[in-house]
C-alpha cells in the first residue's frame, strides 16, 4: 500500500512539473516568436504600431488557429498575458531596430534559433492538447503543425509577402510534422510523459538546426525561366 501511494504521489509530482514547464516553455515560446515578428517589422520599415501587431500575431496567431479548429475557446480571449508578453517583447525588441543592430542579431541567427525553439514549443503543445482533446491522430498532427507555423504565416502575410515556410526549401513545416507525428507515436506506445514531451521537442529543434547550419531542405518546385537564367549569368 504505501508504495502505491509512493507512485501514486510521484506520479502526481511528475504531472504537476510537467504542466509547470509547459507553461514557462508557453512564455519562451512566445517572446521567440514575438521577436521574429517584431524583426520582420524593422526589415519592412514599419512603424511601432506594425512591430507590435506582427509580434503579436506570430505569438499568439498559431494557438488562435489551434483553438478554432479544436472549437475551443480561444486562450488569449480568456487569458491576455501572452499577448501582452508579446507586445512587450516589440517594445523591447524596436529600440535596437531603431539603432539599426538588427543585421547583429541576424549573423548571429539569434532570430533564426529563438525560431526554431519557438516552433517546436508550439508543435509540442499543439499536438498534446489536440490528443487530450480527443482529436483523432492525423487531426492532431495537422492542429500541431498549424499551432507551430500558423504565427509565421499570419506575419508573412501582413509584411505583404509570400509565406516563407512555402517557398525558402528549408526544413520548417516539414521539421514541425516530424515532431507531431514523433508525439504521436510516442503517445501511442504509452511512454512515459516526460520522453513523450521532450523527444519530439529536440526532434524538431535539431531538423531546423540541421537546416540552418548544413543547408538540409526539401525540393523545390520552382520552374527557372530561359530568360531568368540570362539575367543571372550577366549579374
């Protein structure tokens, strides 16, 4: 008996820390994407306006898109504090773009890993809570796909450009399906909460590293004009 309490309690502990850890990674997450929203801004010469709405949207953009597709109440209507992290990540973030250190930060790929760690964040939660919401597998991969990459796509959308996460060949959406579909099967096979959680995490961190560093991506479909092809030789 008392060892079952023992699990019992242990296994209550787990679960608490875990949920303690999603929420803090839920605020990392969002001032990752809320800085590449606000970066995004700068190189569209916008406004203060333009920087905290595009923060804003790529924060919080993905988990609206989760929420409706689930039907469920939408997180930040009840609950504003991400947002509200959100557009002071842009406050913070219009300074050093007002100083022009933006092109610092992009050598670095401060933005690019803040990003990535950003995505798979999002990927994670968004699959997590499609399966306890009863979502069936598949559902549950595309809802945490689009809870990962929907921000971006909102912010690419509103700076007047073509979705970078379908034309620049780098391992993005495809990196944020491997980790839905690694949860996924984790989950299936029962595995402890803590593997289920972090496994796919550093699944989709080290694909968009792995992109980013050693040029990994996926096909391009793109079809090179004769005359495109011209220009080019004589640039």
């Amino acid at each position: 008996m008392n060892q079952l309490l023992t699990s019992v309690a242990t296994d209550e502990l787990l679960a608490s820390a875990l949920g303690t850890l999603r929420i803090v990674l839920e605020y990392l997450g969002t001032v990752a994407f809320a800085v590449s929203g606000a970066v995004a801004a700068s190189r569209r010469r916008m406004d203060l306006v333009g920087a905290v709405v595009l923060a804003s949207l790529v924060a919080v953009g993905g988990g609206t898109m989760r929420d409706l597709l689930l039907r469920q109440p939408v997180f930040w209507i009840e609950n504003p504090t991400l947002v509200l992290v959100a557009v002071a990540t842009a406050l913070a973030i219009a300074p050093v773009a007002r100083r022009r250190d933006i092109g610092a930060l992009a050598r670095h790929r401060i933005v690019e890993y803040s990003d990535a760690a950003g995505l798979a964040i999002f990927v994670v939660i968004g699959t997590g809570i499609a399966l306890d919401a009863g979502a069936s597998p598949v559902a549950a991969m595309i809802v945490g796909v689009a809870n990962g990459v929907g921000g971006g796509i909102l912010r690419d959308l509103f700076a007047a450009q073509v979705p970078e996460v379908f034309w620049n060949g780098q391992l993005y959406a495809t990196a944020a399906l491997a980790g839905a579909v690694t949860l996924w099967a984790l989950w299936a096979l029962r595995l402890p909460a803590e593997v289920v959680f972090w496994v796919p995490l550093l699944v989709i961190v080290l694909l968009r590293v792995l992109s980013l560093t050693r040029g990994w991506g996926v096909p391009s479909v793109a079809v090179v004009q004769k005359r495109e092809l011209q220009t080019e030789s004589h640039a």
